[in-house]
C-alpha cells in the first residue's frame, strides 16, 4: 500500500515538475518577445539607414573619374541602337533616343541617369522593399493577431425558422463573415455551452504550435485507449503498443474524432494531458477568450468546468484556419494512416460532417468542419466555408437534436447568406 502511494505521489511530483517547466518555457518565450516588441524597431530602423549608407557607398565608388567623363561613344548610327538596361533593373530592348538623343548626341556616362556606371536603383528599392517587408513580419509576430467579430444592427437574431421558411434546430449559432469581422446571424452566441468535441481544434492548433516533425512517432499505451474507452468516446482505432506517426495523430483527432489520438497527441507535445491542458488555456487567454471559456481536457469529456460559447468557437476556429497545417487536416474528407504492425493495410479515417454536407446547396463551399456530441450540449458542430468571391465565413452551433439537424442547420444558414438570391 506504501509502495502505491509513493508510486502515486512520485507520478504526482513529475507531472508538477514537467507542468512547472512548460510555464518557465512559456515566461521565456514571453519575456523574448517582449525584448523583440521593445528592440525590433530600433533593430529595423538601424537597418533601414545602414542599407541606405551602403546605396550611397556603392553610389559614390562607382562615380566615374574626371577622365572618363569626356568619352563617347563612338561608332555608327547602328552601333548607337543598342540593348540598355532600363534603371528598373528590368531588361528591355529600346532604341537611344528622346531627351538623351535630342541633339544627335550621347551625353557622357555622369550626365545620364540611365547610365551603366550607375548603381541600378530598382534593384535598391527592391532591397529596400524587401527590408521593410521583413520588419511588417517581424511585428506581426510581435502582435498575435486579435480574432474578434461584433454585431451590427443588421445581424439577424435566429429563431426556430430561416427566411427560407426552413427549420433551424440549433439552439447556439453563430455566422461569422471572417472578412469584416461581422456578425451575420446569431442565436445565444455568448451563452456557456460545453463544446463537447469541436474541443479537438483547439487540440490541433495547440499541437500544431509545437510539432516540428509530423513523421515523427508515438507508441500508443493502454492508458490511452482505456482513458477513451471509459469515458465512452469515438476512437481513432489505434491500440497499445502501436507506433504512429505523428501525422497520423492529427488526422485522428479530428476525422474521427479520436479521444485515443487526441490524448496520444497532447502526451505527445506536452508529457501529459493535464499539461497540455495548460497549453490549451494560455492559448485560449493569447486569443482573448479566456474570460468566456476554460478547458480541462483535450478531448471534449463532460466536465463543469470545461466550457465556452459558440462565439468562443467560432473564433478558435478562425484561428485554425489560419494555421496551414490545421486548415489541411479539416478539410481532408478521407484519410488512411501509415501502415503498422497492427494495421498493415492502416485505417481510413473520414470527415462525415463534410461527407453529409458536400452534396448540400450551401451557396458557397464548405471547407473544413469538426462536430460535437454530448448530452448536455447535444449535437455541435464548427465548419469554415467560401463563397464563389473567395469570402470567408465560419460559422458554430450546438444543440441540435442529431447530427442530420445539425448538418442541415449550418448548409441552410450557409446558403441564406452566402447565397441570398
């Protein structure tokens, strides 16, 4: 009995210790970036002027002497058509003439601004161009980007039926136009709901933050697949013992909806779920949401304290869209994992939200999505879809009476707005 209390405690003391480590990581990274968001400018503008003093040095060196300065060109009148280099740094092939020419003769090479033993100036604004570029990224990762939408006076506020005439069962929805950052349609968007598993895509972006190598592996454990299994979740089919990519662990988090890759992803990251958990929260607080929502599991389990609003999801969702790898993994419609010793053949993992909504007239395209089940929150679902302009909308709903009402709730909602007409 002493010896299992002591095991328990030693597991307890670990998951402190690795918690402890995953926050002074994060202070560090903060505490870098606040350096940058302090220095950066300086850094930039310091190398602003620094190329600006190189382009006069080059200027200057490549002035040509006294002595050249009297030399023409000398030839006939076919040798003065030639092929110059046109001061964008473009080639271009143009006959001498107009002002240059306007007295039938060739200025010296100091009196041409055209001419070759001038530095080529396009070529320093390209550069100058590309340092500026270079400080707007710097600052954008000094600034996480805000995700937010606010109602107009022409948001509509949902009811039980769309202008259509059609049914909307959902009683949670949100419509975002990504764009202007609108709320197009509402119904209870900032009630506390539990997100059951649209939870996985907080789960994903977290992971996808930190994985640097997706062919990298994991060998499942029975703590794992029992962890799913009595909690009563969707699994990926992964079993003790096997090693799965990384990769692999995405695409079952959320075609399936696996709590076992779910789970193998976040020990995979973070050492342990509780830990990554905390991962998920800081997120949650960088993205502005932390005073509406709060995580305790990675997989979307029933718990009081596991909640947020479909507003809260639509904007962790907008959030996924912008990371590439995320974006990849939910819009996948099928997906067959990496052959195993136990899955020689692998598994084919599939997206049904999308399968049930792709034959839908939903005015535009949808994406990606992932959905939810739980009794409390009943059928719950997160999609992104674009319209035939290239416009951008997500839209989040929960508590539909199944999976079929919840599909047709965001394909109708989709088409009111994405397709009016």
């Amino acid at each position: 009995m002493n010896e299992q209390l002591n095991d328990e405690e030693a597991v307890r003391a670990r998951h402190r210790q690795r918690i402890e480590q995953m926050r002074r990581e994060k202070e560090r990274q903060m505490l870098h970036r606040r350096y940058i968001k302090k220095y950066a400018p300086l850094a930039a503008g310091g190398a602003v002027v620094l190329f600006i003093l190189i382009l006069a040095g080059i200027k200057f060196w490549h002035r040509p002497s006294p002595g050249d300065t009297g030399r023409e060109v000398q030839g006939t009148e076919s040798d003065v058509d030639t092929t110059r280099t046109d001061t964008t740094g473009d080639d271009t092939d143009s006959s001498v003439t107009g002002a240059n020419q306007s007295d039938g003769q060739n200025l010296p090479d100091n009196q041409n601004p055209s001419g070759s033993h001038n530095l080529p100036c396009g070529q320093g604004i390209v550069g100058l161009m590309n340092i500026e570029a270079a400080a707007d990224q710097l600052r954008e990762d000094m600034h996480p980007k805000v995700y937010t939408a606010s109602a107009t006076p022409d948001t509509l506020q949902l009811g039980s039926t769309l202008a259509s005439g059609e049914d909307f069962f959902s009683n949670y929805a949100i419509l975002v136009d990504m764009d202007t950052d609108t709320i197009l349609a509402e119904k209870y968007a900032r009630t506390r709901i539990n997100p059951a598993s649209m939870t996985k895509v907080l789960t994903a972006l977290v992971a996808a933050e930190h994985v640097e190598n997706l062919d990298d592996t994991f060998t499942m454990t029975l703590e794992i697949t029992d962890y799913g299994y009595v909690n009563d979740c969707s699994a990926a089919g992964f079993v003790k013992d096997e090693v799965i990519t990384i990769r692999d662990l995405f695409y079952g988090t959320i075609l399936p909806s696996g709590a076992d890759a779910a789970v193998g992803l976040a020990t995979y990251v973070a050492g342990s779920q509780e830990a990554f958990v905390e991962l998920m929260n800081e997120k949650l607080k960088e993205l502005g949401l932390s005073d509406t929502a709060h995580f305790t599991n990675c997989v979307g389990i029933y718990e009081e304290d596991h909640y947020c609003t479909v507003y809260d999801m639509a904007m962790i969702m907008e959030a996924a869209m912008d990371n590439e790898l995320c974006r990849e993994v939910m819009a996948a419609h099928t997906y067959t994992t990496s052959s195993t010793a136990q899955h020689p053949d692998g598994i084919v993992l599939s997206n049904w939200f999308l399968r049930r909504i792709e034959d839908k007239d939903c005015g535009g395209e949808v994406i990606c999505g992932k959905t939810g089940y739980v009794v409390q929150s009943g059928s719950c679902a997160v999609s992104y879809a674009e319209d035939e302009n290239g416009k951008h909308y997500v839209c989040a709903s929960a508590d539909a009476g199944n999976k079929w009402r919840c599909t047709l709730d965001h394909a109708r909602l989709y088409k009111q707005f994405l397709d009016p007409a």
